[in-house]
C-alpha cells in the first residue's frame, strides 16, 4: 500500500489494569491463590450466582410473548420502579412526593457516566470531585474524562488499622463549597445519630453535592433494606443527590450490565427536567440499555416469592463471609501470628483491607503465590475450605519472615512523614501548613 | 437560561430552622425495623408544618429537553383511538398481523443459552466477546476478505449501532488527524438518520456538514452534487456512509456509483465512517448488501464500520453492535484498539452479554446460520412484497406522480416524496403516522391496510398540494 496509515501515530495505550491476573495466570505454581477478583465467588471458584436467577432466565426465554422491541431512553419503566423502591425504601416520602426517580443504565459504570456528563453541565460549583482511592479507576477516570479534578480521600487508616467514617468530616470541612463527593458503598458508614446530624448540617452548609454510589446492596448486612439506612436518612433531610446503583454483585448478574442512576430532587419538575437531560446523553451513547438484566431483576424484585428466595442466598453468602473472617482471625491466631488481627472482623463487605505492609504482601505474592494488591485489600469470598490453611499460614510466614505484624499505633510524627503516595491524602494526619478550624479540632479531640 | 459560562447569582441559602435540634427522622439508623409504618409526611410536611418557604432544588435551573421525534409519533399513535390507524413511523419490523417478530433461530438460541448450566456470566472483557467480535467482522467484511487475511482488522462489541457509532466518532476525535482535532469536518448525509449529528457530536466534533445526497426533483441519489462536496471537502475530512439500505431515503448507490466515490475519496484522503444497520435486510443477501464496504476494503481503504444487529437479528432491545476497525497493518490496530479500550472504559466500561452470545452462536453454527439467513430472507422478502404491492395500488388509482422509486428503494425505509402537509393531512385525518420528512416504514404496512394507505396516500396526494 503507497500512502501511509491515518493511524500512524496512535500511540500504544498503556495496560493500567490487569497485570496482577496476568502474573496469577502466568504463575505455574499449584499453590498459587487470586485474592483480587472483583466478582463475589463461591467456595467452588466459580462467581456467584443465586439459584433464582438461572431459574428466572429459563422462565424469560419460555415466555411466549416476550418480544424484543426497543425499551425507552430511560430504560424499562418497571425496573427503575422496583430498583427505586430498592433503594429508598417502598414507604420513602421522596416516593410518595414522586421526586425520585431515574434513568436504566449500562450496569454502574453507565450511571456514573450519565451522572459526570450531567454535573458537566449543569451543575454549579467547581469542577472538583473527592473519592477514595479504590473508586480511581472507575469514578476517577470517567469525572477526569469530563474535566473534573478528582481528589483522594479514605476511611481506612493504615495505622489505627480501622475504618472512620468520621474522616468524613475533614473531607467536608474542606472541599470547597459546592465540591461534589463520591460515598462508595454507604452501607458500610458507621458514625453515632448525633454525628450524623452534625454531618448533615456541614455539609447543607457547605452545599455538598452528594453522589453515592451503591455497588453490592445486601452485601453488608445481608439484608439489602438495612443496607441503605444512611442514604434514607439523607433522603427525610431533603437533600437532592444522585445515587448509582449497580445491580451486578447482588444478582450475580456481571455480564448482563445492569444499574441504574437514581436522582433525588426536592420536585417532581426537576426531576422530570433531570430524567429528559439524561435520557439525552443516552441517546447518544447507546440509544436504549439491554434489556434482559433489567427484566430477571423486575421479575425477582417484583415477585414476593422469588424475592424471599434471593435474600435468602443472599444472606447465606453474607453470612459465609463473615464465617470466612472469623475463620482467618482464628487461624492465624492459633498460629500465633503477631500482630493484632481484629480489624479483619471489623470490617465488613466484600473487599477488605489485610493491614501488612507493602513489603509483606510483595512476600506473599512472589515467595507464596498469594495475589493480592499493593494496597492489601482482598477479596473474602476468594477464600475458601482447600485454600484457607495456606493463606493463613502463609501470611504468619510473612509476617515472621518480616516483621512487626500489624498493630494499632499512632501515625508517625510529621517530621518523619514522606508519604508513600503524593496524591494520597490521609485525613487527620498532619502536615505542614495545615490549618485546621477550632470545630474540627474540637471534634478530633472528642474521638 | 443558565448555562457554565453565565451562572445565574447564587440562590439564598435555606432559611435556618427556629430550633437547634430537629426532630430525628428515624430512631436510629442501625437498627429500625423493615416494615415500619408508612411516615405520612417526611421533609415538606415538617417544612410546610414549621411555616417555611420550600427551599428551591438546586437543578431549579435545568430545562427540560427534547425528546425525539419517532418516539413521540409512536406515543400519539398508541393514544389513538381511530381503529383504521396504521404506524408507518416506527423503525422495527412487523409480522403481517402487525405484531414484533422473534426470529425463530433466536428462540432457538435463546433456550439453549438458558440450558447452559455451565455459563459463566462475568464481566465480558472491555472490547467484548471475543467469538461474537471475530464472527460479526467476518459477517461484514467476508470470510475471504484479504483483511482478515493480513489481519489488520479489529473489532469492539458495542452498545448497538450507536455505541458503535460513538466508540469510532470517540476516536477519531482523540487520535485522528491530529491528537484531539476536535475541528475535522464530519460530512453526514443530507438527510440522515438524526442520531449521527448527535453521536458525532457528544463525541467532540464542532464541524459537522451535510453532503448532498437526496435529489428531490428526481427522486434518486445527487451523484453529482455528492461527489462535488468530496471534491471541495478538506482532505482528512470524514464522510458518514449507509452501507446499504440507506436511511430515510432507501437509495443507494449503484456499484458503479460507489467506484466513483471511492475514487475521489481516496484521491482526497477522506475518511469512511460506514454505518451498517441493514445488512441482509434491504436485498436478503447477506453479501450483496455487504458489497460497499468490501469494495472500499479491497480498494485499500482504512475505515470503521458500525454494525448493528438490531434489525437483521429482531434483537433490538438487546444492544448487540460492532464497531470494524479496518487498518493497514496489524500493528496499527492493536494501536487502536488499545485505545478504543481506554474510551470504552468510561462510556460504559464493558458490553452486555445476552445479544452477542446469541448472535456468536448463531453465527459460528452452519446449521443457525442458514436458518438465520432464512429467516432474514423472510423479513426482506415480505418488505419487497409490500413495495411493489403499495406501488401498483398508487398507480392503479392513477395517483398523480411517478411511484417506481417505492420499488426501486431498498431495505425498511421509503421516501415517498410527500410533502409535509399531506404527511399532517395524512395524520390528523386519516390516523396514518409517518415523519414530515414522508419517510415511512414499509413494516408498517400490511396485507390488510393497504388498500387503505394506498387510498389515503391518494386522497393527500389529490386534496393538498
């Protein structure tokens, strides 16, 4: 061919993903673990899925008038209905009011689209977002696509090797006004009423923008409606948020990609001008969402039945879970691993943090095969009945191979601060120039 | 109205309560017991009860948008009462009763899909199926196509033809002619399908112009004014083709009329963005109506095709598209591609699963795939059927004005060439829905309401000029 490519200087994109499968898959070793698969797996190393939902699929694809004809913008109408109520409770005032509502989207990831191009547009206030660092990836890169900065924050405290919602309270303190700020997983926030009162009224003062984000309803309780308790509170304190919903851990249902972004607007008007805006960026993304997640799930949510028989599997892996926590504990304990090992039943969900250091885990990954990241937050349902006894001996190996096991103890003094990762800011830890208001020290003084 | 550029001043702040403490809307956040009473009341009760003013939503500012035309054609056409309505607007296929049609090999593949105990449903990797990618190219390109020989060709399984459509126009804007050349012209066809000035202009591109291509006067393709607007695009300019079965008009080009245009668009480096929605639905030959894009490949090209399998699988709802990406060498692709990966990432991170499997599976069996073809053939032949059936009912009522371009148009669509007053008589009067644009969906039509179309198109065409 003469001419030359119009794609000669495309450059080759680079792999941020994904390395670590790639080392587990190259790894030959027999005893070799993964610990970081996204996806909620069972004890016989498949992913998840509840029995009610292949038994759904089978019903659908018998049903006689099932048709594919092309669903609304918004999606199918039953499901954002069922996935609301999910969310905000049946009773919630917000429905009764009928200014909640939303858009069916390409799983998570989809409504965390719709809801940056949204904020593009219309909302006023900087272009700043703050999330934690395990939402990099997926609310970072899609809010950075749209021109927001993205700021990091976390609950997680390497040192007291525990989780403070209370860290919350910085964050707000000093985003600047009307910053936007992504709550990952709220099911898990912990905080006494009275400071979630006070959390409230800071951030109305401060016109927050609240974007939560639900990834795995039920997966912290095992109930999906308690799960949802502070995003219901926020809701009755008349706070407009957006919240995005996905669909896919709770129902097993990865491939099928099916979320939702919820709007909560203090009017029907809104709402409905809200619901148009987004129905238009859909459109030209992917014109209408798939169709048949969203019907498996109306189908399971809507039937009292079926409903009962997936929050009962539902509470089952929950529960195994917890099991599996108490399981590690024990066994490293027995083992006489030292360190304190209590946040590994402290904390709940899915992915915890393991609280080694980085050189532990560089340990475990290349001398015992063990997968997990840098960062030591794994995922419980990778371990099972053949591969705990490994795990748990392996961490103590470790630990003993290179010590102190981890141990609650107050964060370094400032002077001998270098932090390990520049755009990781720790909330609470002090650093130079930082000027802290008499409230929020009173408040740091009172924990 | 208020936009990031012109901030409306800053709305007062919510009035501070009279008392410091509010009264706890729930007990306490950990434990309140599921099925509690229904609170009759919530946040504007206790506002409306303490004599405040509402505080205003912060979206008080967001206007309502647009919705589309077809939908808002098909929504009067459900609230009609009239018995003889016809729906000659929808963009789906109909049995001859009217009704959606499940193709029967898709029912096939669906149940042994949902027998499949053994299927993992993971996240499908960010650019697909890999089966469905490799077997929807080929689809296109031909299983001898010296691209797939070279291997320079890549695929992405996409949202749709418009995801398709988005993932490519996302590209080209970031890495073609230029890193984020936002200002390359974008030459869509004059008329097109609304949604290209839409997806070409989410994605980035400021200058999108039209192209000559509909000729009123004579009913059929402006060749010449098509080739003349290449002549004086600007060289890298990019041109949205209708692979087959061009929508609204239903012309296409001739073989000989596509050599003439891949002439001046090598000549000029101009780019081909193909948009494939009908492929086997306008002819029922799944290779005749695949003849455009494979000559463009054979000529050397570099292009994307967008491909959907909405229409010529009835999975419509299911979202199965592909984007093609045809290079110059291996090497290249796996560049795009790699890209396209990252743009992938955050429109909607990986596909879903359901259509492409069906498709996969239906396409990489001998046995799905003939009757797939079969059932194609079904759906283009009853078109064909109704084509030349409405055109002989116009000519037999002596309807003023030629008709032969209803038989000579092709795939769903037809431009009937009535203007936008017969299409509103057409519609307030005789409950015949259709765009201003006369487009119609030949779907629409059936044994049973011909007669009454044809007539009703013959009483506009007489009683308004």
């Amino acid at each position: 061919m003469p001419t030359l490519s119009v794609f000669l200087d495309v450059p080759l994109a680079p792999k941020t993903r994904g390395r670590l499968l790639d080392d587990f898959q190259k790894d030959e070793n027999p005893n070799k673990v993964y610990l970081a698969y996204e996806v909620c797996m069972t004890g016989n190393e498949v992913p998840w899925l509840p029995p009610v939902v292949p038994k759904t699929l089978m019903k659908l694809a018998h049903d006689p008038s099932q048709s594919y004809e092309y669903l609304p913008e918004h999606g199918l109408e039953a499901f954002i209905h069922v996935a609301t109520e999910l969310l905000v409770g049946r009773h919630s005032p917000a429905i009764v009011e009928n200014r909640v509502g939303g858009v069916h989207t390409i799983g998570g990831s989809g409504a965390i689209r719709l809801a940056a191009m949204f904020l593009k547009d219309w909302h006023r206030g900087p272009r700043v977002v703050y999330l934690q660092p395990s939402q990099k990836e997926q609310h970072g890169f899609i809010f950075q696509e749209m021109g927001f900065i993205i700021r990091e924050y976390t609950f997680w405290d390497p040192y007291q090797l525990a989780s403070d919602t209370g860290k919350l309270f910085d964050v707000v303190e000093h985003a600047p006004e009307r910053s936007i700020v992504v709550l990952y997983n709220p099911g898990s926030f912990i905080l006494p009423r009275k400071r979630w009162i006070k959390l409230a009224k800071v951030m109305k003062r401060k016109q927050i923008f609240l974007f939560f984000d639900v990834p795995d309803q039920g997966f912290i309780s095992g109930d999906p409606d308690r799960d949802n308790k502070i995003l219901r509170y926020f809701v009755s304190q008349g706070f407009e948020f957006f919240c995005s919903q996905c669909f896919s851990n709770s129902f097993g249902l990865y491939d099928e990609r099916i979320g939702c972004l919820i709007a909560v607007a203090l009017s029907n008007e809104a709402l409905l001008h809200i619901r148009s805006q987004l129905d238009s960026y859909a459109r030209y993304m992917w014109c209408s969402p798939p169709a048949l997640g969203s019907r498996v799930i109306t189908t399971i949510l809507s039937n009292p039945a079926l409903r009962v028989e997936w929050k009962k599997s539902l509470r089952g892996v929950v529960e195994n879970i917890m099991l599996t926590r108490e399981k590690v504990k024990e066994k490293l304990r027995l083992l006489g691993t030292p360190g304190s090992w209590e946040h590994i039943t402290e904390q709940d969900g899915m992915h915890s943090f393991l609280g080694i250091s980085v050189d532990q885990v560089d340990y475990l990954v290349t001398k015992k095969h063990i997968y997990i990241p840098k960062t030591g937050q794994f995922n419980l349902t990778c371990i099972n009945n053949q591969n705990i006894d490994y795990i748990a001996q392996s961490i103590n190996e470790a630990i003993l191979a290179i010590g102190p096991g981890p141990q609650p103890r107050e964060p370094p003094t400032k002077e001998s601060v270098v932090p390990e990762d520049s755009e990781l800011q720790v909330p609470g830890l002090k650093r130079e120039g930082t000027k802290f208001s008499g409230l929020a020290a009173l408040l740091r003084s009172k924990k | 109205m208020a936009d990031r550029d012109n901030p409306l001043p800053p709305k007062p702040s919510a009035q501070r309560l009279g008392r410091e403490k509010l009264p706890p809307p729930v007990k306490d956040f950990r434990i309140d017991a599921f099925g509690a009473q229904p609170r009759t009341g919530g946040f504007r009760a206790l506002v409306a009860a303490l004599g405040l003013a509402m505080p205003s939503s912060i979206f008080a500012d967001v206007p309502q948008a647009q919705p589309v035309l077809v939908f808002k054609l098909t929504a009067d056409f459900r609230e009609d009462p009239d018995p003889r309505k016809v729906n000659l607007g929808v963009g789906a296929y109909r049995t001859d009763d009217c009704q959606p049609w499940v193709l029967p090999v898709v029912r096939k593949v669906e149940h042994q899909i949902a027998r499949n105990d053994a299927l993992n449903h993971e996240y499908l990797p960010i650019l697909g199926l890999p089966e469905f990618r490799s077997n929807a190219s080929r689809i296109a390109l031909g299983d001898d196509s010296p691209a797939i020989k070279e291997k320079r060709i890549g695929s992405v399984q996409s949202l749709g033809g418009t995801g398709a459509l988005r993932v490519g126009a996302e590209f080209l804007r970031k890495w073609y002619n230029g890193t984020n050349n936002a200002a390359t012209p974008v030459y869509v066809s004059s008329p097109t399908w609304e949604n290209h000035n839409g997806v070409f202009g989410a994605a980035g591109f400021t200058d999108i112009r039209t192209y000559h291509y509909w000729d009123a006067a004579k009913r059929g393709l402006d060749l010449q004014g098509l080739l003349q607007d290449m002549e004086n695009a600007p060289e890298f300019s990019i041109f949205v083709l209708h692979a087959c079965a061009h929508n609204p008009t239903g012309t296409d080009p001739t073989p000989e009329q596509w050599e003439k245009i891949a002439s001046v668009m090598k000549r000029r480096f101009l780019f081909p963005f193909f948009d494939s929605a009908y492929q086997g639905f306008a002819s029922g030959d799944l290779d005749r109506d695949a003849w455009a894009v494979r000559y463009f490949v054979s000529e050397g090209f570099e292009l994307f095709c967008a491909q959907s399998f909405s229409k010529n699988f009835g999975l419509y709802n299911e979202r199965v598209g592909n984007l093609t990406v045809v290079g110059k060498d291996g090497d290249n692709v796996l560049r795009v591609l790699s890209q396209m990966e990252k743009i992938v990432r955050v429109l909607w991170s990986n596909p879903p699963a359901q259509g492409a499997r069906i498709v996969a599976t239906t396409l990489s069996s001998p046995e799905h795939f003939t009757m797939w073809k079969e059932n194609v053939k079904t759906m283009a032949d009853r078109i064909l059927l109704m084509r030349a059936e409405l055109r002989s009912r116009l000519e037999a009522l002596g309807t003023p004005g030629t008709w032969n371009h209803i038989t000579e148009q092709i795939g769903m669509f037809s431009f009937t060439g009535l203007t936008a007053k017969q299409v509103e008589y057409l519609i307030n009067e005789k409950h015949i829905y259709l765009l201003p644009s006369g487009r119609i969906n030949m779907c629409g039509l059936t044994t049973k309401n011909l007669d009454y179309v044809a007539a009703s198109i013959y009483e506009a065409v007489t009683k308004i000029q």
